[in-house]
C-alpha cells in the first residue's frame, strides 16, 4: 500500500477535452481519481494546456510522456498548475540505451512531484525494482491495456514484479494500468497486494465522456473479436479496433 494512501488508488483516464467541474467532482465524491492523458504534449504546451483548461488548479493527475518528464523544464513549469500526480508513460524502445539518466530524472522530480512511472517493458522493470534505484511505485502496463503495450500480459509482469521486489528485499508499490474489466479481475490484483487500478476505458459509456449518440452505440457494440494488435516492430505493440471506419475506431484514434 502507498505509505501516503490509506486505502488503494482507483483511477480512470479522460482526454485532455474532458477537464471539467463534472468529472472533478465524480472524483471526489467517490474517492477515485481522474487522471488526464496529455501525453501528446511536451512541457511547454503541457503549461500552456492547463493553464487554459484548469486555471482554479483542479487537476493534479496527469498523464505524461518520457520526453516531457525529460524536459529540464517541465518540473518548473508544472509548479504553476495545479498538478502534483505525474504519470509517467515509459517505453523503452522509443527511447533505447542506458535507464540510468531516466530513473534519475524520475528519482529528482519526484523531490517535489509524485511521480508514477507505467512500464511494461521487463529489463526497465528490473532496474526500477533495484534496491538502489529511488523508486517507490511502479505502475504495470500489460499487453490487455491500450495505446503501446508490453509483449507480457499483465499477469506476469505482476508476478515478475512481486518475485523481483522479494529477491531485492524492496518495498515497492504496484499498481495496474488498464486491462481490468470485471470486479473479479479488480479484487484480485487488490486481495493480493496491488497498490491500485487504473481504469482506461470502463467509464467510456458514462455521460461524463464527450460522444455523440452514433458513437456511444457503437462502442457499446464492440466485443474482444473487435481488437486486432498491430506489431510495428520488435516488442512494439498497439492493439486497435478492426473495425474499419467506424465511428468507434476513430474515437479512439482520437483519444
């Protein structure tokens, strides 16, 4: 459990267009968090966004990139908002080489920011997991979740972080980046230790995401035979719904 929570973090990702007083206030009245994708943004625009968007400082979850948390700016930067949560997409084979100045940048934000690094990818694992690496938490992307994902399922990498963390005599928080569907799948992870769930997609049939009526049918329509994964390369993986043209695979391209 995360020394700062007293009960595990339940969370749901929403669009950059969907910052509102309506999905603010569903978070607090229900204890979970609203986490706002701006991975697509670099610091600058990241400042300049949520200055606009969010100029009461309402939202302290966000989403973003490894270049962004790169950006000797952004920490400096985002002290002018209201956010405080970073997550932190991390993909290994878009930024190969050495972890080192990463897991460093990660452990200096962190001195002012919580940070949540998602990671799917096992070698970076490893070196988060390590007794000397200054991370805490780690969040786990398995390739049921959305966008680039892992080659693992998330169940394994669960189990690699669980096993990697024990060996290292590591306290380490785990929580779970999208692929949860169900109650049962939740309370599992949750029974046996995770820190938290993020959910991506679960609350898409709810008022508070922005679609029209054509859209929010057919994505009530769509079934796991709806997904193709697309390989773009040696672990490089995206799953996307097949059904070409439709107005449910476009609202997803857009999201």
């Amino acid at each position: 459990m995360l020394a700062e929570e007293q009960v595990p973090i339940i969370a749901f990702v929403w669009r950059p267009g969907e910052i509102s007083p309506p999905v603010s206030e569903m978070a607090q009245r229900t204890g979970s968090r609203a986490i706002f994708d701006l991975s697509t943004m670099g610091a600058e625009a990241l400042h300049s966004f949520l200055q606009k968007a969010d100029p009461v400082g309402h939202v302290s979850d966000i989403k973003i990139s490894a270049s962004a948390l790169m950006n000797p700016s952004v920490g400096r930067l985002l002290k002018e908002t209201g956010a405080r949560n970073l997550w932190v997409e991390c993909q290994s084979h878009f930024s190969p080489g050495d972890s080192s100045a990463f897991l460093q940048r990660l452990r200096t934000l962190s001195e002012e920011f919580r940070c949540f690094p998602i990671v799917g990818d096992v070698p970076l694992l490893a070196a988060m997991v390590k007794e000397d690496s200054g991370i805490g938490r780690i969040v786990l992307k398995g390739c049921e979740a959305a966008g680039f994902v892992s080659g693992e399922t998330t169940l394994v990498l669960y189990s690699t972080a669980k096993e990697m963390s024990h060996a290292s005599a590591k306290s380490l928080d785990v929580l779970i980046w999208g692929g949860i569907s169900t109650p049962e799948a939740a309370a599992a992870f949750l029974s046996t230790g995770a820190a938290g769930i993020v959910f991506e997609s679960v609350h898409w049939l709810t008022d508070l995401v922005v679609m029209d009526d054509p859209q929010r049918q057919q994505l009530a329509r769509l079934r796991m035979d709806s997904i193709v994964l697309v390989v773009l390369g040696l672990q490089v993986r995206c799953p996307l719904f097949n059904k070409v043209f439709s107005l449910a695979l476009i609202f997803t391209w857009r999201v």
